[in-house]
C-alpha cells in the first residue's frame, strides 16, 4: 500500500481511553480516514464532529478498514471487542499492554482467523502523542512486511522502533526498560526518605539526584557487553567485594534516619549471594544470573560456580 500526500491509509481505532484518543486524534489531524470504536459510544462524539467515522460494534469498525488499531484495557478486553469480528484479510495491531505470552498467544489467535498482526508496546504517555519533540515512540515486533508496509502511517502520532518477528518482543523491550524505571524510582524514593525528616529542601536534591542519575546512566553498556563476553570482570571500576563489603553504611544510615531499607535489601541480599559464589572481582553484573537462574555455564562463568548453582 503506497503512501503519499493526496492518499492517506485508512485507519480503524477500537478503544478511546486516553491513549487511543490521543492517537486517533492525531491520524485524523494528519488526514487519515479514521474509523472509532469505543465500549462507551460518549467518548466518540467528539471525532463524529472532527470527521471521522463512528461504529456502532467493535466488528462494524473492523469491516471498515484493512488498518485496525486495537488500543484497550488489557488482552481480556481485546478478546471480548474482537469476539464478533471478522478478522479475515485485516492487519492487526494491537497496541494493548501485555506480556510476551500474551502477545505471542494473540499473534497466533489472529492467525487463525485469517489476519496479520503486529503487536506494539508504548513507550510514551498520552501527552507525548503528537508532539515528535518528546521522544517518545512505540515498540513493534511481528511480521517485519507488515511493519514496512505501515511504517509510515504508524510513525504519523509517535516514533516506531522495529524489534523483530517474535511477537512477543514488543512487550518484552516495554516491559523491561518499564522495570527499570521502577528500579529507577524506587531508589529515588529512598534517596527522598532519607532527607524526609532533615532540613534539606527537597528541591534542592532533586537536581542532585537526576544529574547523579544521568551519570550514572551508561553503566548499562557495560553491563550489556560483559553480558555478551561472558567476563564480568572487564572494565571493572568499583568491584563486587568493596561494593558489598560497603553496605552496611546505606542500612545503618537508613536506620539512624528512621527509614526502612525494605527497597534496598533485596538488592544487597543478590550482590552477598553472588560474592558467596563468584568472584570479588566481579562487576555487579553476576546478580543477573542469579535473577534468570539459567545455568552459569552459558554466560561464560567459571565451571566451580556453574556447579555451585
């Protein structure tokens, strides 16, 4: 299907919430004849008014395009809108938050009904839609034809960014830079914590801790090549061995300012256990091995810890 200025893909949404809003305004911004489908017809009225083309049913909005766009709730809903829909010779893109599984099973479901299917994982928030500038964009894994074909329509509300034919990696790449966030978040909440019950502005932390928190950043490179080598000695700055042996002083000031260590001790207990089996010398990278509980042996690790484990 060719793009250009004076023909724009067709595109069918199902789901309005805050994120299919965004993206269905921003196609139809563009020109795309668009297609809505909501479990809450209010939310419609809205793009009736823009132009755009309002389905009673989720299976009306299918019929109306090759393009369906599937923005909902979660993998139960997608079953229930799509139950009545006939799939056959559409092009799926489920945009629907889920696991890797989850994503895989549907690839397979859509299949069997006769559709091809893209599953996409977002990573960005509603006011980013639209706006190139805010760098966010949307994971894409499946069938690498049907990116292409599509490539262009789908970059028109938010950056895309291919990651192959497995279904389910999509989720998998959303999930695990979200993870990280979270791991992100949570040590700054304790860094807050600490200061809590202190004269020190919050504000004035804050600066501190994104600086410190950028710089520390590209660490991640290094885990990823030590990762790849199997040597998780090389490049080492801070090792294993000093890394542990200094924590003590995080839970004892955590102690002395009235603040539970509950985020951080999880991760102190992984870097103990990994020095009882590895090597001091280490990175702190031998942690992720403990995580995945894979057999040492296929990240390069000595034969004594392969056996330890």
């Amino acid at each position: 299907m060719a793009q250009n200025t004076v023909e724009k893909t067709p595109v069918t949404i199902l789901g309005l919430g805050a994120m299919g809003t965004a993206l269905a305004r921003t196609w139809l911004t563009a020109g795309h004849p668009l297609t809505v489908w909501n479990r809450t017809p209010a939310r419609t009225g809205a793009f009736a008014t823009e132009g755009a083309s309002v389905a009673d049913t989720a299976a009306a909005a299918v019929a109306a395009n090759t393009l369906v766009v599937v923005c909902l709730l979660d993998d139960a809903s997608v079953d229930e809108a799509l139950a009545g829909a006939d799939l056959a010779g559409r092009d799926l893109v489920n945009l629907t938050t889920s696991t890797p599984a989850q994503a895989r099973a549907r690839a397979q479901w859509a299949r069997e009904r006769g559709a091809r299917y893209l599953d996409g994982g977002i990573m960005a928030v509603p006011p980013m839609i639209g706006v190139p500038e805010a760098g966010g964009y949307v994971f894409y894994s499946g069938s690498r034809a049907l990116f292409e074909r599509y490539r262009e329509t789908l970059a028109v509300p938010v950056g895309t960014a291919y990651v192959g034919e497995d279904a389910g990696f999509a989720a998998l790449h959303d999930v695990a830079l979200l993870s990280a966030m979270y791991g992100m978040f949570a040590g700054a909440a304790h860094a807050f914590a600490l200061i809590r019950k202190e004269d020190v502005d919050p504000a004035a932390l804050a600066p501190l801790l994104s600086d410190w928190l950028v710089a520390m950043a590209p660490a991640v490179h290094q885990t990823a090549e030590q990762l790849r080598s199997g040597d998780y000695t090389k490049g080492v700055v801070s090792n294993l061995a000093m890394q542990v042996a200094g924590t003590p002083t995080f839970l004892s000031t955590a102690e002395q300012q009235g603040v539970s260590p509950e985020l951080l001790t999880p991760y102190f207990e992984l870097m103990r256990r990994r020095l009882a089996e590895g090597d001091g010398e280490e990175d702190l990278t031998g942690v992720i091995d403990l995580l995945v509980r894979r057999p040492a042996a296929a990240v390069g690790l000595p034969r004594a810890v392969s056996e330890a484990k």
